[in-house]
C-alpha cells in the first residue's frame, strides 16, 4: 500500500511510516466523527483508515448519531467556534450531551488508540474505558465564542492529548496539544491523475463550455465559504473580462444550514446563464476532480477555514487558488509564488482579472502550487504525524522513545 505512493510522495515520509508501521502493526484504532460523507473530515478518513489497514493497523470508523435537534446544537457550537456570535441553553448542552451517552451505549468504544474528531462526539470521552484517548479538532478556533470555547475545552480537558490544524487554533488545553496539518491523497479518485477523455465527459455532462475561462469554488453551501462573496467578485470581473462561474457543492449530513444558503446562492446568481450551481451526489469525487482541473481559476475565498482540503486539491492539479486569509489557507498557499491570499471580494476580483489576463505566471504559479503540496500536503506525512502522536501518547513521559 505504501509503495504505491513511491515516486510521487517524498522519500523520507515513506521511510518514517515503514518503521512507524512496524511498530504500531496489530494495533487497534479506532475513529469516531459524525458523518461519513460530507466535508473534510470525512473525505480524511476514508481515505487514512484504508492505508492504516495496509500498514498492518486494525481501524475502525464509527459515526454518532444523532436527530435534527442535535445536528442544530452541533452546527451552532460550530459556528459559535469560528466567531459567529450564537445563544445556547442549558438544555441545549444537556441534549449534546444526552445524545453522546446515547452514542456511548451503542457503539463499541473499546480500542488502544481513539480519535475523537471536533465538537460534536467532544463529551463520549464522560463514557471512555480504556486506550488512548484524543480529540482532534478541524475547524478555525482562531477567534471563538468565549463561553461555548469554555465548554468544548472543558470536555477536551478530559482527553490525553489534542490535534489541532494549525498553531493559532490551539486552545492552552492543561493536555499536549499537537498541530497537525490536513493534507490530500494524490491515489483517491478525487485527486488522480485522469484522462482526457475523462476530463471531456464531466465537461460535457456539465455543459462546460470549451473555449472560455472558467473560475470555480468547490464548497460545501456554508456561509464561511462566502459563495455570496465569490459571485460578487466574479461580477467585478465579468465587466471586463469573460468567464463563466462554477460553484460546485454537495449537502453534509450534519450541516442542517446547508438548503438555507443554497436558497440564498440561487437566488442572488439568478438571471446569469454563466453562473453555474453544481449540486453534486455525496461522493461525486472524480467529477471534482476533472472540474478542479478544467477550471482555469480555483478560488476558496472562506471566511473562516479550519484548513480548506479544496486549497490543496486544486493546487495538487497545477492550480493556483486565490484563497482566503484565514485559518489554514495561508498554510498553504504562499502569497505571489503559489497563489493569492485575498482579504475582500475586490481583492478576489484583481487577482481573478490578473490571472485571466496573464497564463504564463498562471502556469508558473501552477506549477509551484503542485511542488508545495507535494512536500507538505500529501497523506503520507499526515498517517505518519497521527501514529508518532500514537507512539507519543503511549509513551508519554519517556525521555527517550525508540520507534526502530
Ligand atoms: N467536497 C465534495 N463535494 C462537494 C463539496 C466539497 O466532495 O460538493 C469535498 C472537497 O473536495 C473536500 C472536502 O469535501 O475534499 C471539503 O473539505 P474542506 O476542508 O475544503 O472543507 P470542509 O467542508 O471540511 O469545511
């Protein structure tokens, strides 16, 4: 399984995971989070547990369930996370956690290591037994709302350790807190190579039209994407240059905003034919990947952004994105070499019209875009930073661990 990805990931990570492998061979882990399709997370984890497998790991993934009620909770404690100012009661808390008791009596928590991901499942940790338990957190903690952070840390405070994604995220927990940055398989159908003819039937399916410039966001419909934002900007654009505009999107299981701001989308693009909304079927990877690579312009102008997958999927295809300076966009783009990071839709907008009316430092950018993935971004440098945190957590306290 590792060697399939000889030759395109850096030889040092292959090396790494090797020994980590043999170390951690015939050991259980186990992931818990709150939707299989839909988001980052998701789209993380089926394509970890597989190679995790490969190396000789025993993983499982398990998903809580919860109903409308609680999915609302969850999307406010999110929202409330990244700075959106919300109102809880006390029986909205009582109800996250009543739901997380449930889940605990129903799934079979007993594993040596468990990855708890972000707020949803955070209080299953009131119901752990044995192992090594860690919350892994995704979203933009930069500037959450106090009280809700108050919470949330509170239950994280339980764990033995913690991830976040980026350094300003972290939360001074009393645990270790690890930063860990996301990063894409270039082996999944949403980021292999594919053949022009593969290519040439998504743009006919879609209606892509040939012979003009196409700018593309591929988002869920989530405000701190800012679909309102990029249609904005694209109109800026449109008054002196053509294109055409695609937002590509799919609903996430536990996003209940998601119809709203659809509505929301359709109804500010209406009337322009150049505007497509492309709501695609959960798992519609290889249609993504051939419109992130007919696009001629990728943007992800988020908001908020706890790391933003769509960055370096686009990057990986010679991209390069015009992004958001939040989160961990900034990661991954660097500014002027690989991509712009972009504070406003007219800043959106410039460097949409400099990249139309400039292809050659479109395709030099592009081409750094890929090298920077490359050796920061792949799977096989983040399977290798999650088992040295396994190794670590296990052997916590050891001033000298031997992984060999
Ligand atoms: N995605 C998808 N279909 C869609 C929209 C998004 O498969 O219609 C994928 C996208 O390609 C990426 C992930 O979902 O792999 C989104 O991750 P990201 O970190 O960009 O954002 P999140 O949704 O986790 O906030």
């Amino acid at each position: 399984m590792i060697s399939q990805y000889r030759g395109i990931a850096p030889k040092g990570q292959l090396e790494l995971l090797k020994i980590l492998g043999g170390k951690l061979k015939g050991r259980s882990i186990l992931n818990i989070n709150s939707t299989k399709a839909g988001g980052g997370v998701a789209e993380l984890l089926h394509r970890i547990m597989p190679i995790m497998a490969g190396m000789g790991m025993k993983g499982r993934w398990e998903v809580i369930e919860g109903d409308s009620h609680f999915f609302d909770i969850t999307k406010k404690i999110h929202n409330a996370l990244q700075g959106n100012p919300e109102k809880f009661t006390k029986e909205m808390w009582d109800y996250h956690y009543e739901i997380n008791r449930q889940n605990a009596g129903n799934l079979d928590l007993d594993a040596e290591f468990v990855f708890i991901h972000d707020p949803q499942p955070v209080s299953l940790i009131r119901f752990k037994k044995n192992g090594h338990w860690i919350w892994r957190c995704h979203i933009d903690m930069s500037a959450p709302q106090p009280d809700v952070a108050a919470r949330i840390m509170d239950y994280a405070s339980q764990y033995e350790a913690s991830i976040f994604s980026v350094a300003k995220f972290a939360m001074l927990l009393p645990i270790p807190e690890f930063i860990v940055l996301p990063s894409i398989d270039p082996l999944s159908d949403k980021n292999r190579e594919l053949t022009p003819d593969e290519i040439g039937e998504v743009a006919r399916k879609f209606d892509i039209p040939p012979d003009r410039p196409m700018v593309l966001q591929v988002s869920r419909f989530d405000r701190f994407k800012d679909p309102i934002g990029v249609i904005k900007a694209y109109r800026m654009v449109k008054k002196y240059n053509d294109c055409i505009l695609v937002l590509a999107g799919s609903p996430a299981k536990d996003d209940p905003e998601g119809e709203e701001v659809l509505d929301e989308v359709q109804n500010f693009a209406e009337g322009d034919p150049d505007i497509r909304i492309l709501l695609l079927p959960p798992f519609s990877d290889t249609d993504i990947n051939a419109l992130q690579r007919l696009a001629t312009i990728v943007l992800q102008k988020s908001l908020k952004e706890g790391f933003g997958l769509t960055v370096s999927e686009a990057m990986w295809k010679g991209k390069p994105v015009i992004g958001g300076a939040v989160g961990g966009i900034p990661h991954q783009i660097v500014h002027g070499v690989n991509g712009f990071l972009v504070y406003s839709e007219e800043g959106a907008a410039f460097r949409i019209r400099q990249y139309l009316n400039n292809s050659d430092m479109l395709g030099r950018m592009g081409e750094a875009a890929r090298e920077h993935v490359r050796n920061n971004f792949l799977i096989t440098r983040q399977v290798g930073d999650y088992l040295s945190i396994c190794v670590g957590v296990e052997n916590a306290g050891k001033a000298v661990i031997e992984v060999g």
